[in-house]
C-alpha cells in the first residue's frame, strides 16, 4: 500500500493534465466534517453472504469480473453481484475452480441472466479462467485459503492477490515511472472486511493501509467537489464522453490524483477535527455521492482494471 501512495503522490507532483486544488481540499474537508457513513454489508440484498468460505469465493469471482460497465448504459454493478448471487444459489459448485476454467461467453451471460454481450466479455472470461487456473494450482481452490495466507495483513492480502492473479495487477507507466494503484485487489480486502464485519475472514491489522479504489465515480465526485482540477483539454473530452486510452497520461493522471486527493482528505481531517477516518469509508462516501448524482460525468476508459 506505501507502493500506491507514494507512487500516486509521485504522479500528483508532476500532474499536468489534472491538478489537486488545496482551497478544494480544504472546502471539501469542512462539508464532510459530520460523522463519515460506516461501511455496512448487503447481507440481503445483491450480494450472497453465508458467512463461511464460500462467500470468500463468491467475493473474488466478483471482484475478478468487476470492471468497466459503462459502455452498456443498462448494465451496473448490481446486475453482476446480484447475478453472480443467484447463480450460486441456485448452484453452489458454480464457482468451483474447475468450472471457472471452463465458462465461455454466453455461460457466463447465461449465469448473469444478461442478453447481450458484455462489455470487454473475452477479458472476463480470461480472468475467470486464470483465476479457476491459479486457485486450483497454489490454494487448493480456494480463494479462503489465498485468504488463510496472508496473516490477518490486507496489505499481504493485495500482494498474494497481483503476484498470483496477472488480471489485478494494475499497474501503469507514467513518465518512465511504474504507477501502483490495484484498484480491484484492494476492494476484495475491503469486501471481505465490510461482509464479515472485520471479523474471520474478514479481521485485517491494517486495515486502514487501503486506499480508495480509483475507478470512475470517486474521480468525478472529486471534480465535481473543487477537489480535483482538469485542464481545459482534458475536461473537454470527459464532457464529450469521448474515450480516454487506458495507460494514458491523462487515466493515470485521474485516478493517482484521486488516490493523493484522498490521502490529504485524511491528514486534513485529522489535523481540524481530531478524528481518524479510513480510506474505505471516504472512499464509500464519495461513492454514495456520485451514484445519487445521474449527471455526473465521468471519464471513460476501456480497462479491466475498474
């Protein structure tokens, strides 16, 4: 996680397409003063929750397939947890190792009870393979067990997690300088602890290493918020909905920004109010903010990454 910071704080300093405004911050830290939302589960909701390894396993598949959803206007986050909950309801070997190596493209539409198909859907079917492929190989295909690895350290989690599974390894290259961000990584420790109340499965020591998860929302909520600052160029193409290529000066640009923003949101907090919050629950909040917002615009980028 130090990897993360101080490489999106490297970004941040040599940042010219998007700048973090300090007045931004600063503003956006006194509106946020009250009490930061807990973090709390869908225990009944999208997602599927039995309290035991299989909701480890049903977590990780999630958060393999979870990316890029805007290029089909009708299809969210919810369509996928909630699909992915009652295939497994309805099987509970669905995400057996040896069956994630085997899905195709319309299987996995099936499952999802989706009518076209997806977006980037050759990508998550790659990685549903790879990660049946590498479970089934070092974990005993398991993903509890990735879990049992890691010592009760999220930190440890997200290194087992990118030095095993190639598909969250979210790195980029900016400047001639290697970006860390594992956006996906870090939300399966965060899923983990929020379904099982930090707890079991879900007790990390470090929890509040974790960052937020650079993705699309949390970047426009900054934006829209004075927090973040995009040159007239940049702020041109988002608000055309115009694409922005994945590895780009520009994507790394927003999402290390975002990353750093949050960091300073933290220290700032601290430092006028004498309270502690997470990234996680920032990172929730802002969430919360932008997904109530259906104006917001966003950047897009084609990656499976977010």
């Amino acid at each position: 996680m130090e990897e993360v910071k101080a490489t999106s704080a490297w970004v941040a300093s040599r940042s010219s397409h998007v700048i973090v405004d300090s007045s931004g911050l600063q503003t956006a830290v006194d509106k946020i003063q009250c009490p930061i939302p807990k973090v709390e589960w869908d225990f009944e909701g999208i997602h599927y929750f039995d309290g035991g390894p299989l909701t480890v396993q049903y977590l990780f598949v999630l958060d393999a397939l979870n990316f890029c959803f805007w290029p089909d206007k009708d299809l969210s986050y919810d369509h996928l947890a909630s699909g992915l909950k009652t295939a497994l309801q309805n099987d509970k070997h669905a995400f057996d190792a040896d069956r994630l190596q085997t899905y195709t493209g319309p299987q996995l539409r099936e499952l999802l009870k989706w009518p076209r198909p997806l977006p980037l859907e050759d990508e998550r079917i790659r990685l549903l393979h790879e990660v049946g492929v590498e479970l089934e190989r070092s974990f005993e295909g398991k993903a509890a067990k990735l879990v049992d690895s890691c010592g009760n350290s999220a930190a440890s989690l997200v290194g087992l997690i990118t030095s095993h599974f190639p598909g969250f390894r979210d790195h980029a290259l900016y400047k001639g300088h290697q970006v860390f961000l594992y956006k996906r990584a870090q939300i399966f420790v965060a899923d983990l602890w929020g379904a099982f109340r930090g707890q079991g499965y879900g007790s990390f020591n470090d929890i509040g290493s974790i960052t937020i998860f650079a993705d699309y929302i949390v970047p426009a909520v900054l934006r829209q918020m004075g927090v973040l600052r995009y040159s007239s160029a940049l702020s041109s193409v988002i608000d055309a909905n115009d694409e922005i290529s994945s590895g780009s000066e520009e994507e790394v640009e927003i999402r290390s920004c975002s990353i750093y923003a949050v960091e300073k949101m933290k220290e700032l907090i601290w430092t006028k109010f004498g309270k502690k919050v997470m990234s996680i629950e920032l990172d929730l909040w802002l969430w919360s903010v932008g997904i109530q917002c259906p104006s917001l615009q966003h950047h897009r980028t084609l990656s499976i990454f977010y």
